[in-house]
C-alpha cells in the first residue's frame, strides 16, 4: 500500500530545497527560497514561538527545520507534552487600561489576554471571551475521539503564543483505488487555538500533522472537516455537537473515499487532459497574444506536472486533479496586492481558498469521464 502522507513529502521536499540551488545563504547563516510558491521565504522563520529562548514545539517526528523537542513514536501523557513543547502556560484576563494626563483609565468591556508565564499580552477581548487554557484543549480532544489513551503527534505555539496548535492521529485514514494504487491518506484531528481574540478554536480532520505556522496554514486549507468553537463558557462540553459534526464529515470521508478510487480507475489520455485544462481555463476567441502566451505557458507546466504525477498514480482522472489541485496551490502566479509579497498573497490564497470552485470544478468534469 502506498500511503500518503503530505507531511513527509513536504519535510522531503524543504530539505532538498535546503541543498540544492533554489535556496541562496543569507548573510545571518540562514537560506532563502528563491524559486517556487515560496520564494522569498525564510527557511526556519516558520512562525513557532521562541518567547523561552527555544521553538515552542513538540513532535513524535523530526520537522522539517529541525526545531522543537522530538519524542520518536510520540507520548501520551498530556502534562509531558505541555511542558516539552513549551505551552504549559495559561492565559487570564485582566482589564484594558490607559494612561491620562498622569491618571490610568480602564476601558469599558475590554480585556486584555496575558500568558501567565511571562506576562506578555496576546490580544484584546470583549467581557463575554473565555480563554480555552491549553490542558482543557487536549481533553476535549481526548472525550471528541472518546478515548483517552491517545498518542499525540505534536504540540506548539506560533506567534508569541497567540496560537497554540495540537495534533493527534486518528484511525481512520482514506485508501484511494484498494487493491490498486492504494494511496492511503492519513488523517488527523488539530485543534488551533486562539488568545488574542482573532479567530474561534478550530478544530478539524486534515492530513497535515502542524509543525510550524506553513503547515497551520496547510492543515486549515485541506481540512476535510471544520468546526469553529467561540470563546465562550461551556462551549467545551458540547460534544455531541462536535460529534454530530464529524459523523457526517465521516460519511462524506466515505463519499469522497469512493469519488477519488474511481477516478484512480478512469484512464486519462493527454489529449483529455488538455481539454480538461482548455475548458478550465477557455480563452476568447479575441484572446490577446499576452493572453494566448500565458494559456500556453500554463498548458506547458501542467502537463510537465502531469506526466511527473503519472510515473506514480498511472495516466488517470486521479493523477490529473491531483495536477491540477497542487498548481493552484503552489505553482499557478499571483498577484500581491499594495504592501503584499506573493508569499503573502499565495497564503492568503490558500486561508481563503479562493480556488475553490476551479477544484470543484475540476472534480465534477473528471467525475463525468468515469468508465
């Protein structure tokens, strides 16, 4: 069985890119992309918090920075995981306050989120926010799985604390093509928790084991399910919820399970998935050259990038959305905004999944070519 597994491929592939030509040395010791979805990017500034000196990071294996406490074959004893990856802080509230002419005023319904350890401020609140301290996250997760004799995969804190992420492995995991290609997909649940007021708690059901703030990202953008919990008293205890939830993202697991193997089982000549690409991306009949230039780069990278997935999923429906689905993602150009790196704006890309509807898209047209 071939088993998928995004974050293995992505350790590999930063690696590599840590050897080889696309990185160049900066001044400080540390690289910098200069090709690819990432290029500008600052390898090992990854967003982890270092309040204490050190990544605030747990994990059973090795990241691809190198940063964070490894524990092989992970642990299941929540206290060890709090304190090894940096996050057994709580946050308290305490009242937002200014200074007037000599006099300190408080604001009215507005607090302040400190992280007990250091007293560094994380966000301002309204009165009814409730912080969700970091021990209460893990045992929420522990009664939404119903087991509480769980190995957690990773633990840490980005931003200064500001977010706090956890990871454990489920059992479950998508085979796409059984008895054939095999292509396993683990999955995992993730809670990515807020204190400074930005964001609910997620939670969700994603392949992607959160190691750093590309990988929060990540995790966010391929959720196979998603719940959002306000900050609020109680919000915690509503399991059955939460449950009723990931029951129906269960079902649509099965759904999607289904989909994909028979798209693994639906033979794509080249011809096919360069009409594919024409209907994806049609151009006008009084298409500019600019316009006619650009269709034929992109046709190019595609199918460069099909004929390479080929080698391992065969020439198949399967392997063209999986083309079609990491070029959005990572290849296809994007535009920043004012004051915006394209780093940036492929990010906010990926947050927003504002290509959303061409995958879906893509996945209904591939779907009709069944055999």
């Amino acid at each position: 069985m071939n088993t998928t597994d995004v974050n293995q491929k992505f350790n590999d592939s930063r690696r590599a890119l840590m050897r080889g030509v696309a990185a160049r040395r900066r001044s400080d010791g540390s690289y910098a992309a200069i090709v690819g979805y990432d290029r500008g990017e600052v390898i090992g500034r990854d967003g982890l918090d270092t309040t204490r000196g050190t990544a605030a990071l747990y994990s059973s294996k090795p990241a691809w920075h190198g940063l964070g406490h490894v524990i092989p074959g992970g642990i299941s004893d929540i206290d060890t995981v709090l304190r090894v990856g940096q996050i057994d802080f709580e946050v308290e509230k305490r009242p937002a306050e200014y200074l007037w002419n000599g006099d300190i005023r408080q604001v009215t319904d507005h607090w302040v989120t400190v992280r007990t350890d250091t007293g560094d401020p994380l966000g301002i609140v309204g009165s009814r926010y409730q912080p969700f301290q970091q021990r209460r996250v893990f045992e929420f997760l522990e009664d939404l799985a119903d087991t509480h004799d769980v190995l957690w995969e990773s633990a840490g804190a980005l931003r200064g604390g500001r977010r706090v992420f956890v990871t454990m492995q489920i059992p479950d995991s998508i085979t796409v093509d059984p008895g054939g290609l095999d292509d396993e997909v683990k999955l995992f649940i993730v809670a990515i928790n807020s204190h400074d007021g930005s964001s609910q708690m997620d939670t969700l059901v994603t392949p992607w084991r959160v190691v750093c703030g590309n990988t929060e990202r990540f995790a966010l953008q391929d959720a196979r399910y998603r719940i959002g919990i306000r900050h609020t008293s109680g919000a915690l205890n509503r399991l059955e919820e939460a449950r009723r939830v990931l029951g129906l993202t269960l079902k649509y697991a099965d759904t999607f399970e289904a989909e994909e193997t028979a798209l693994a089982r639906t033979d794509l000549a080249i011809d096919e998935f360069h009409a594919l690409i024409a209907g994806l991306w049609p151009l006008d009949d009084d298409a500019t050259a600019r316009s006619k230039t650009i269709a034929r780069k992109r046709t190019a990278q595609l199918d460069a990038m099909f004929r390479a997935e080929t080698e391992r999923a065969g020439r198949t429906a399967y392997a063209a959305e999986r083309t079609i689905t990491d070029y959005l993602d990572h290849v296809a150009p994007r535009r920043p905004g004012k004051s915006m790196t394209e780093e940036v704006a492929r990010a906010t890309h990926l947050m927003e999944d504002t290509d959303g509807d061409l995958k879906t898209k893509t996945h209904r047209r591939l779907m009709l070519l069944r055999r």
